[in-house]
C-alpha cells in the first residue's frame, strides 16, 4: 500500500448554555428538534455473511462462496444499529441477473455476454416482484426469506431501503412473480417502431441486437466455458441501451447489459405527459398526488409506481432510486406521490449529479435525498488527498442553504472509491477528520458504506472491473468485514487492533451525531472569520458552527498534511450575542473519548478557545455545569 504522509485532526467542541436565541432562529430550531439525524448504512448483501477467503478472481459461488439473507442475525443487525445507524439499505435485493443455473426453479440462465461479472450487476434487474436467488438459503422460499429479514430489521431497529432501478431494466427482462394483472415490461409493445408513448421500450426496428466487441482482453467469466458464451444475444428488433445509445451495436463502454426505459420522452426530446402547473414546487406531496389522478400516464410510469406499492406492502421503508435524473421529474412526482399517500415517512433517496436540477428533483419531484457528491463529496476528496482547500467547502453549504436538509453526505458508496484504497488516500485513518465534517455540518442524513468503518481497501481482483472499489459484479469476500463477521459472531473477534479502533471512532462519532439537537438546528460558517483573524489558521483548516436552544457546537478540523496547529480559535460577535454569552469562563471536557478539555473565554464582546491540535484527533467537548 503506497503510504500518503497525510495528517488531519477534528476537534469537535460542544457546548451546552442555557441560554435564549433570537426568535427566527427559536422558530427554526423547534420545528427541526423533533427529528434527529439520520444515518444510512449500505451494505452489499450478497458479500456481508459470505466468510470463505478464497478470492479466486472470477471465482464461482462454489469457489468463492455467497452471503445470504439469514446472515443478517439478530446479533448481527443490533450491532449494525449500535454503531449508530437508523436505516440499512439493503443494495442487490431485487432479482438481477446472475451466472447460475437456476433452471430447476424455473428461472431462464442468464447470458455472460450481456452480463458484467459472474454474480451480476444489481443494476440489470430482471424481475422486480423477486429477489436474488443467490441470497436464499431455499430458493424456493427467497421471498419469504427477505420478508423475515424486514421484520428482523425493524425489530433491531433498523427501517429498510432497497433499490430501484428506474432508468433501465437488463435485457432478458422476465418476471416470474408478476402479481395477477401485471404484465412485465415490453409486453404490449409495438416493436416495429422506435418509439410510442405506451412502448416501454425504445426500438431499433428491423434491426438485430449484436453484442459489442470485447476491450481490454475482457473475455466474460475470465474464460471459462458457458454454453451461452458465444458473442451472440438473441434480440431482435434491438432496443436502445441502457446509457441511451441508440446503436444495434453498443459500445463495449456503454451500460449494454441493461435497455432503457420509455417514459414518454419521444426520441427528440418531446415529453408526451402532462407538465406540472407552475408553482407547483410548493405543493405538499398530496397535491401532487391529486393532479395526477385524471391524466392519461405512460405506461412505465404506472409499472413502477406498481413495483414501488408493492415493496411498500411488504414492509420496505424506503428505496434509493439509481441514476434519477435520466427519468423525467413529472414521473418522480406521479411516483413519490403515491408513495407518499401509503408510507409518508417513506425514505426516498436519489442518485443526482446535476446540481442545477437539485431543487427540481427535491421540490417537484418530491424527493427526500439527494447525493451531495459533484460539491461535497468531490471537494473533500481533494482535502483529504492534499490538493484541495478548505475554503471551497463553506460555498457549498451557502449554495445549498435551502436545500441542506435534503443532501445525503457521503465519503465511501459501492460507486466509489474505498478511502483506504491508493488510488484515493492509503489509509483509512485520515478519513476521520473529513468524517466528523461530513456527518456535523448540516441536517442532512449520513450515508456509510459496509467495510468503511473498519478499513476496507478494496484491494481484491474480483474479475470484472479493477480494485479499488469492492466488486459490485462477482462472488468475492471482503476481509476486514470477514475478520469483524468472525465466522458469524459479529463481534470482531479476528479484527485488528488498527480496525477495532477505527470502528469505535465511527461508532462514538454517528451515535453522537442521531442524539445531537445541535445538528438538527443552526448552521453557521466561521472558517473565513478565522482566517482573517487567527494566527496559524489556514487553507488545510475548517471550522463551524451548529446550535439549538439546549446545545451550542463549534466544529474545526486541520486537514493539513504535515503540520500540528495550536490557536485561540475565535468567535464571530454575532455567534456571542446568538448564544447570550456572558463575560466568564467555561470548562469544556471532551465527550468523545474522556481525555480532553479546554477553557471557552468570553471577555466584552470577544471569545476565543485554545485548540491544540494533534494529528488525526478527534473531540467532542461539553461545557460543564
């Protein structure tokens, strides 16, 4: 592992006062108290209980092994939610397909040229009334075995999120657990055109699917022999690719394992629905459900808002839908909607890159989260890898002031890279700094990905793809999770040192975060006060800071990648009349790990705290009575 001399250190300073607020912000905050932070954990479902450690590059189930859903124990799921987590979004749940012959149970097998890996992408759904048979322990019965795995879930505390999928289908698209009346997709198509409002798909009329030509020494399943391994697919008339290519022929580079769903957009551009009335950003969700009562919908609109409805009935709390914003936000609107009209805490969650479409997403098509990736995410990235500066995060969150609630923060998902991976730090320490501002700087929920609370690094060759990332694609274990899953104890009995230290900061770090009324309050910037005013405070530093009427923060972190900091951090005028306090000193002890305090001085009109700062330290510290 290449080593990355990167030193960061956050301190976290607490504050309790009892004292008074303006009233504008005494509104704010007792309307946002009533909830608290939420915190997201994604896991991998199929690779969380697998404990074999074989890791045979294209490695069969046989070779490499699969976890199921009765691994998720209920010992497993009460420490899931004693890190601190209040969702769990269960990723690969609905059927995709997948490299094994499941013909026995009636499932057509799957072709690995129109495949990515030998366990498969979640994101080539082939039957969105099912589940993964890889997951089950009895085939027969993998619905039923998810359906325990909600209860289980719900009864460790845990509401449950899983995917849909709403751009693109995989190519062999067939359900077998269609509820009565329910046709799949594509059924009632008229396949001699390339486009009608009522097609779910787009055509290549006339015109023969043909597999793309293989790059990069890519041969599917690493070699091994398949019956169906032939460079051919039988599809014909040929549908247009997931990405939106229109070619016979995609590209080896475009999504050509998937189709592209038609919502009605004609192929030049033309929305064939109703638009929303203007203003109508600022209706509630029973509005918008309303309106679309006596319009004529698209018929993939209804298909999914059917497939929602009937994951909702099953006692799914949420989903996160991939790659939102290549679907029309008319549709979000139909399908939130009614989401919204059976489950109104539902949890939504959406992929979204564009941020000048954000606020569409979220108030026209009644999204509850975003990705905050393109300014957040990316941003602290390069802090963490020593070339980006702090002072191009506080921006962001003046940019997205009216909409922070609804961004989802972020620094590991399944499309990223690990942090402890080369290719983004090396070490998985230095994530802390940009954890605690990642999970404190706004309202917004905290999103962790399975493995990051340990150290995952991504560093296994699983076939398809390149390390980095864990695969998404093949059957594969992954080794800190293993050594904290410890032949299914979950009780970190073979984790080391090193990773039961890293957990335990995640896990003081997000319950600290759900219990806070301060981060569900006032946010206010003090970055760029410091940077004019103190000494020694620079470009590798941040600071903040979160209040409510009970709870009083101030957030800084040194991102630098060398050097220690000691400064009298200092307070705005405005943050000392905000909080009522008076002439004084307070004690203020570290809530975190017990071994720190400092002395909060407050002298006509001035305040200031004496930071030292060591590297990679975190605190959290609360005045005292």
């Amino acid at each position: 592992m290449k080593k990355i001399h990167i030193y960061s250190l956050v301190v976290v300073l607490s504050i309790v006062i009892g004292c008074t607020t303006d009233k504008v912000s005494e509104k704010k905050m007792n309307s946002t108290n009533t909830k608290k932070k939420a915190v997201v954990y994604q896991v991998f479902t199929r690779l969380f209980g697998n404990t074999n450690t074989t890791n045979k590059p294209w490695g069969t189930i046989e070779e490499n092994g699969v976890g199921k859903f009765n691994d998720f124990t209920d010992k497993a799921l009460s420490e899931i939610k004693d890190l601190g987590v209040t969702h769990i979004w269960y990723t690969g749940v609905p059927h995709h397909d997948v490299i094994r012959d499941y013909t026995k149970y009636g499932i057509s097998n799957d072709d690995p040229d129109v495949v990515k890996g030998r366990a498969g992408s979640p994101y080539a759904v082939k039957d969105y009334y099912n589940v993964n048979p890889d997951l089950a322990v009895n085939v027969e019965n993998r619905l039923q075995e998810f359906e325990a795995l909600i209860n289980r879930s719900h009864k460790n505390g845990l509401k449950v999120i899983i995917d849909i999928v709403p751009n693109h289908v995989a190519r062999n698209y067939q359900s077998l657990s269609n509820p009565e009346g329910t046709k799949d997709f594509g059924a009632d198509d008229n396949t001699s055109v390339e486009y009608d409002v009522d097609n779910n798909f787009y055509y290549v009329p006339n015109t023969p699917f043909e597999v793309p030509d293989f790059l990069n020494g890519y041969v599917p399943l690493g070699g091994d022999k398949n019956p169906l391994s032939d460079h051919k697919f039988d599809e014909n008339p040929a549908k247009w690719t997931g990405n939106g290519s229109r070619s016979p022929k995609p590209s080896f580079y475009d999504w050509y394992e998937t189709v592209k769903v038609n919502y009605g957009v004609s192929p030049d551009g033309k929305k064939d629905f109703d638009a929303l009335p203007a203003g109508f950003e600022h209706e509630d969700y029973k509005k918008h459900f309303e309106f679309w009562q006596d319009k004529k919908i698209p018929s993939s609109w209804v298909k999914f808002r059917d497939i929602a409805l009937y994951w909702i009935e099953k006692g799914v709390d949420g989903f996160r839908y991939d790659m939102a914003e290549m679907v029309p936000v008319e549709f979000w609107s139909f399908m939130n909607s009614a989401i919204k009209m059976k489950k109104p805490n539902a949890f939504l969650l959406a992929e979204v890159y564009n941020p000048k479409m954000y606020r569409d997403y979220i108030q026209k098509g009644k999204m509850d989260y975003l990705y905050d990736k393109v300014q957040l995410y990316d941003t602290i990235k390069h802090v963490m890898q020593g070339h980006g500066l702090t002072d191009h995060i506080p921006p962001i969150q003046e940019d997205l002031k009216d909409i922070e609630h609804h961004m989802l923060h972020f620094l590991e998902n399944h499309d990223e890279q690990r942090i402890a991976s080369p290719e983004f730090v090396g070490n998985a320490e230095k994530a802390k700094p940009a954890m605690v501002v990642s999970a404190t700087i706004s309202t917004a929920p905290t999103m962790i990905y399975f493995g990051q609370e340990l150290g995952e690094d991504g560093s296994e060759n699983a076939g398809f793809g390149t390390p980095s990332r864990t695969s998404i694609f093949d059957y594969i274990g992954v080794p800190s999770l293993q050594r904290w899953v410890n032949d299914k104890k979950f009780d970190g009995g073979q984790s080391t040192s090193e990773e039961k230290s890293l957990r335990d900061f995640y896990k003081r770090l997000l319950n600290f975060t759900i219990s806070s009324n301060a981060l569900m309050g006032e946010y206010q910037d003090i970055h760029q006060f410091n940077r004019e005013n103190t000494e020694w405070y620079n470009d590798k530093v941040l600071s903040f800071v979160r209040w409510s009427d009970d709870e009083k923060l101030i957030v800084v972190s040194n991102f630098n990648a060398e050097n220690r900091y000691g400064f009298d951090l200092s307070l705005p005028s405005d943050i000392i009349e905000k909080w009522n306090l008076k002439d004084g000193e307070y004690t203020l002890t570290d809530q975190l790990y017990k071994e720190y305090s400092s002395i909060l001085k407050v002298e006509k009109g001035q305040a200031s705290i004496r930071v030292d700062l060591k590297p990679l330290a975190s605190f959290i510290l609360k005045i005292q009575d």
